[in-house]
C-alpha cells in the first residue's frame, strides 16, 4: 500500500468550552494539519493522488478556519473547538474530497503546538 | 478513533552493556519521548485526556530518568538502557498510570537522536 | 563573545489595527520566542548566565502573554500587536531583569509561524 | 513489539515521465528516507537491530540514488521516479537485506519536502 | 532596530562546474532560503513590512529558479550554481525590490540540506 | 561577504563542576554544533569553503568528544564542561585547522538541547 501525507497549517483564535483552566479563556494557534491518504495503485506519472491537488483541496478547507475564531464558525457552535473535533471535522470534510476507489483518507492530525497534536481516523 | 500524541525529553548519561562498539563507553544524549494514546470517545470539553494531565504524568515517570546516570538506576541494573528497553520501560509505567475504559497507551517512542528512534507497543 | 540564546513560547491570540487584510480579524498563533544574551565572561560553573534563569524569567514575562487575547493587555491597547511589537516589548522587560555588568540583551526574535519571524535589538 | 526508525537522505535530479505540470521539468530534492523496522526480541545489549547497521545498510543502498539524475538508472528506466516509486524501489531492497526471523521492514517513508511524503508498506 | 525574516524554498537540479567530486554529477536540492531585511520603523499596523509582500516578491523571484535546471539559466550560464552564488543572486534580485528609506536587505540564506548553508551579506 | 555554516553533532555525557542543581549529576545530552566561517571570495567552482572539507574536519575534531565523558577528557580536566566552554574549545581548535587569507571562523555554536545554546566568537 502507499500512502501520502501532506503538511499544512492555519492560524486561528479559540477558547475550550466546558473547560476549567488557561485553555477557556481566548487565546490562539498556529495548528499545523497533517493529512494521510492510502492508494491502492498509482497513475502512469507514478502517483498515487498528485501532491499538488491534495494541497490545494485540503487548504481549501483549511480557508474556513483560516484567521478566524473557530467558535464563532458553524461547525464549533455548539461543539467545543479542541483539537480532537477539529482533527474530526476536516477528517469528515476530507472523506467526502478525496474518497475513490483507489483512494481513502485514513488520518487527520492536528497539532497544537510543537509537542502536542491530536488525530482522528475510523481504525 | 481520537489519538493523542505528546512530547517531551530527557538528558541522561548511559553505556549499553554487553555490547562492542562506541556505544558501550560512558556518554550520554536528549532523549526525545513521544507518548501516544487513544481515546474512544471525547468529554464535554472536547478532550480524550487533557493535554497538560498526560505531560504532567509523563514528567513525573521522566524524573526518574533525567539528569541521571541510567545505569545506576533500578529498572537498568541488569538491563541494557538501550532505547528500545527504556521505551518498554516507559510503556509499562505509563499504561499503569493512564489506562482507562476510555483511554489505552498505545505506543511510546524515544528518539535517541534526530536521527533515530525506538518504540514499544502491544501490537 | 559568549552568547547565550533560549527557546520559548507562548499562544494568544490578536488582530492587527489599522491594518486591512485577514490579519485584521480575530486569530491566533503559537508565537516562538529566542532570547539572545551576550556574556563577557564566565562564572567559577562555566556559564555565563544559568540557562535555567534565562528560562524561567523569561517565562515569567511570557505568562503575561500566554492564553491571552493580547489586544486587550495594557502595552498593546493603543500599539498594534505584531510580532514586530512583541519582539520590542519583550526585549524592553528583559532588559531589565537580566543586564548587568557582564551580560547583555543582545536580541528578542519572536517567530508568528515556522516561516516568519521578527525581531527587536539595539543595534 | 519494538520498532526501530532511521532517518537518512539523499540528494537527487529527477523529472516525472507521463506527466504535465512543473515536476515534468528537470529538476531536484533532497529527500529524506525514514526506514521503520520491527523486531519481535532484543539481543542481551538492548537491540532488536544495531542502529549503526540499519543506517550503514541503508546508506549503502541510496549510494545508488545519491547524487544522480534519477531517470538514468536502471530502476527508473521505464518507471517515473516519483516519490511513491522510489519508496517502493527502497523498501524492496530493503526487505532482501534486513529480514530476519526477528526483524522485519515494515514501511519506507521518503520525503520529497518538508511538507509531502510517500510511503510504502505491505500493509 | 527591527529584522524580519521569511523562510521560503524552491527545488531545483544543478551540477558545479570545475568541480572534482560528486556535486559534479547533475543531481539536486531542495533549497530553503532565508530573506533578513531591516527595518528602522515600524507602520501604524506595527510592521516594518508586511510578511505577505517580503514572502510574495521573494517567491516571484524564486519563480525564475523553481523546478528548473539552474545550469541552464541566465544567472548561473558562466558561474557556478553553488549556493554561494545563488544565494548572491538571490541577495543582488531582492536589494533592488526591497531597498526603501525605511528597509535594507542584510542577508540570503541558503540551505541546500538542513545540515550546511551559504549566506550572502554586504557586511 | 559569503559565510557558510554546517550543522553537525556529538553525544557524550557530562556533568559541571562548582555548580549546584541537577547539572551537577552524571548526565548527557546530543549536542547540536553549528560552525559559521566567513569567506571574502569564491574559488572557480563557486565555493567559499568545500562543505565536505568543512564537514570532515570539524568532525575530526568532535571525534574527541563522541561518545565520551567529557570530565575525563584533557580539555576539560579543570575546566567545567558547560555549553560555553564546550564551543570555546572547539572555536579554538577550528580557528587553527581553517584560517587562511579568504576565511575566517567566525563563531561555534553549541546546542545542549533544542531550547538552549550557547556560541563563542571573537566579536
């Protein structure tokens, strides 16, 4: 099996909710977004999906988060932004992307800084 | 399924024993530790286990590793500190401390250097 | 010359004023922070100035700024909160605390992503 | 189970074949190769394999890709040396050298930039 | 005094000329650079320059590099593609779109690994 | 001017002398070293300074503290083995091995951990 990953990266501000600590009060992050993909079998280039549009879809995405404060977007309304549910959220916005035969999303990860991240996948 | 990853290091002398080659002098290195765990479902704030709980926790195993001479401890008296042996010792602690119905240790890793690592995991 | 340079960090988040582009709206960052000392000389230990020190204090100064919405703190009410302005901020905390006869300020880098940072020094 | 990861690199000229778009185009990486193996036991010095022969083995390896145009060697003749390829390419050469009844390959990862990686496993 | 700095990267292949060793062959990098610029004051939004254009014009330039074979360009027709000396182009492109009253360009770095750079500096 | 640095490291345990905290155990580290060297003009292949002879050389010299103690070591026999002086020693072995009319050694940069280093430098 091959699989390909991919690094991004957004900024935004957040504050947990239901949370006692520094993490409810307003404050920020670059998040930095890894995405791996498995493909059954490659292309005559030799890829498995081409690098370039698994960017550029994914940071489409990403566009939505970009420079805002997640908790005033849709998908955090009533959920609380951690970077679980957002490792969650783009997982699920991700499948509906890039989902063929050949290829499956297997894992979104998101860090939260330099030395912790959080990832979502069905296994 | 949410992961978790955090982390974090320590700095301690070692030799391995019975072993020929450089390795078996007095000399030491930053050991960079990565724990991962996985949690089935999240709590309100939208957590699997909180970050700073799993550093913390994983901090106080590591003070009994660092700035020390590893060989002079107990789990390495008759045990080579070999990576792929401190990374089992630091599994089996951990386990002991974060294990949950929710949440599992599923993998530790050290890296010796930027340039290799070792882990132990059940699977 | 000794120089002597830390690592640190903090998360908050901002928006830049009087400014038009997406930096305007609310948003965050984990903001990387190098702290750079000159030293003439070295004590009886070898350093020039104790790295824990160097730490600490500068932590001391940082918590004013992490998990914190910085536009509402008091040195950034009526001074845009760019990188360029927290490098100077810090570099005029630090100096107080660290300048003595041997040891110098020398430089505060803060980097706003893996890919951009701005600094404050006096020359 | 223990797992053992090197990181090595090598630096190349490569251009895609069957391909339209800028990596059609002479050009080059450095990439950085991370070979993952697992090993069932240790020997009595703590190893499941010395990581000096798993990087010394490797090595030997990428001297065949180090410093070379990609498309001029035999494995890419009629291959496009993509980065999925060049995994694979690896990890079955690999896969003749290391297996042993206690160590197997598990996955070559091979990074064609800080931000984009391609891997290839059996699983 | 304030400094800015951008990192930004582009791939290429190359081979030196007059030039015994293995850097003769054609082969290839990813080449991260580093653009220093400095600026006595700061706008009313707080920066010398806005991260956004020093990142764009850089990338403008490196346009002309990216995914190309650097032997064959104009600059590097008669000189050597060393680092040395694309980090010198590079530094002669960009003095003359950044140059203002306010920001002086102080330095190009170039890293053809993450082990070994060129700069190129007046001073 | 050019300047060129290299990155490379050693591993070897330590512990300072006249210093009370942890320091003062037995303990180790990877240190990271950096060797920036300045050259006025390039040779016809473009280069200031080889990196491979860079490279080599410096190592040569770290070959005296790999994989050791550095208590027991000449240098270091009444000398505490901090960071600071670890990077004056190599300063002034590198000083002698690579001044000529065209380069200088500028300054050695000593790594203890990825958040604290310490540089010698005759400026």
């Amino acid at each position: 099996m091959y699989r390909l990953t991919i690094l991004t990266q957004f900024a935004a501000a957040h504050n947990l909710i239901n949370y006692q600590g520094d993490c409810e009060n307003l404050h920020g992050h670059n998040w930095k977004v890894e995405v791996t993909v498995a493909a059954k079998q490659l292309d005559k280039a030799g890829l498995g999906i081409d690098f370039k549009i698994l960017k550029r879809e994914t940071n489409q995405v990403l566009d939505q988060l970009d420079h805002k404060y997640l908790n005033d977007l849709a998908p955090f309304k009533e959920v609380s932004p951690s970077s679980e549910n957002i490792a969650r959220f783009l997982f699920e916005e991700l499948i509906r992307m890039f989902t063929t035969e050949n290829v499956t999303v297997e894992k979104v990860t998101v860090w939260e800084s330099e030395k912790a991240c959080a990832s979502y996948s069905l296994a």
